[in-house]
C-alpha cells in the first residue's frame, strides 16, 4: 500500500451507487480511500476525487498485487451475487480484519456471512422500510439499529406538550426513552428530567420498535 495511506485507510471495491457513495463520503470526511473498480467508465468518473485503480477484484492475484492486504477495513459494494460472493472470500484469504458487503436478498446475506463477511448490509431494504415508517408523516427520519431497538426523529404528541419530561413521565407510561429535543432555532439539547417540550419540537426518541410504532400510532390518532 502506497506510504500516502494511513493505518485506518478503506478499500471500497465496486463504485455503483452503493460503493461510490461510500467512497465520496470517507473521501469528504479526510479519509483515505482506494477504490476498485472494474468499468472503465466508472472508474474515470471517480479518478479525480480520490484514488481509483481499474480492476477485477473477482481476481486474488489482483487485490493481491494493488495491496489489498495492507488495508484493515474493505467494502464490497458490488450488488452480482457471484462477484460478492467471489471479491468477499478473496477478502478473506487475504485476511481483512474488517469486511462489510453489500446484498441484495436475505440468502445473499447469509452467503456472505457464512464465507466470513463481518458485516452485511441492505441498502435497498433498508431504505425502503425507513421510508414506510415514515409515511406517516409523524415519523420523520428512523433508523433501526438491531435486536428491534430503533432510534427515530418524530414530532411530540399534544399532550406532551408544555411539559417536562419528569411531569409527562414518558418512558414509564410508554417504554420508550426520549433522548433529545431540537427546539426551533435552538441546537440540539439532550434531553434530562427538566427538559420541557414546546410546540413545533422534534423529538429523538429511541426503544423497541413495536413500542415506537404504537407510540407513533398514538400520535397519529391524538393529531387527527
């Protein structure tokens, strides 16, 4: 690996929109990146924001000869089952700390676990079921995390409203935990016992999520 790279570089392989998004980000927040690409096209569209070597990871004498063994952390955005599957266990050959891949199903994902990927994620699913959720127009961003503890951006319902979190005592009559308030023109403030909640608050609220979907619906009810 080129001396320019740090301990903690990245090695994103596939820039679709997955791994190109990845990429660009790391690349935004100072971090070091090389990406494998195998399309020409694909490959000079990205050369002029950080590094980018035009190659088939499906290959290990490829990764092997551009270092990719030096690297600690990799991603594999290519969304083909075969390629995955193929660049994820070349990864592991070479002993990759670190692997995150991308899959498209529920079978992709455990493929990719079984051959040693260390995180799978689902960028398709994942975006669609945070849209759903927040269709309701009262969930407005919503992130689960895993064993069903979500973490969601929401409006408060009424009668929480001029009240601090001590007097609504929220997380005993709902099991959930009201983490911060962002008031309007006011930066966001964890929130503590005092915290008093106004109208026009967003709330970040986490806990299980069946216990967030019914008090989601609550709201819902209350506002119609």
């Amino acid at each position: 690996m080129p001396d320019k790279y740090t301990d903690n570089a990245t090695l994103v392989i596939g820039l679709g929109r997955f791994g190109s998004a990845i990429a660009a980000t790391l690349d935004r927040l100072d971090k070091d990146v090389l990406a494998v690409e195998a399309n020409s096209d694909l490959a000079q569209q990205w050369s002029h924001r950080f590094r980018v070597v035009e190659s088939d990871a499906r290959s290990a004498e490829a990764l092997h000869q551009l270092g990719a063994e030096d690297f600690d952390v990799a991603v594999v955005g290519v969304g083909g089952l075969e390629a995955s599957v193929l660049i994820t266990a070349n990864l592991v050959d070479l002993g990759i700390k670190d692997i995150w891949a991308k899959a498209t199903s529920r079978e992709h994902g455990t493929i990719l676990k079984r051959i040693g990927a260390h995180h799978v994620v689902y960028p398709e699913y994942d975006a669609g079921q945070r849209v759903a959720h927040m269709l309701s127009g009262r969930m407005l961003d919503y992130i689960d995390m895993e064993d069903q503890f979500t973490i969601v951006k929401m409006v408060p319902p009424k009668d929480l409203i001029g009240f601090s979190l001590a007097e609504s005592n929220v997380r005993q009559r709902f099991g959930v935990t009201i983490i911060g308030v962002k008031s309007p023109g006011q930066p966001f403030e964890y929130a503590t016992p005092q915290t008093r909640i106004g109208n026009g608050d967003v709330l970040i609220v986490s806990g299980e999520s069946s216990l967030l979907e019914e008090f989601a619906n609550r709201i819902v009810g209350r506002a119609g």
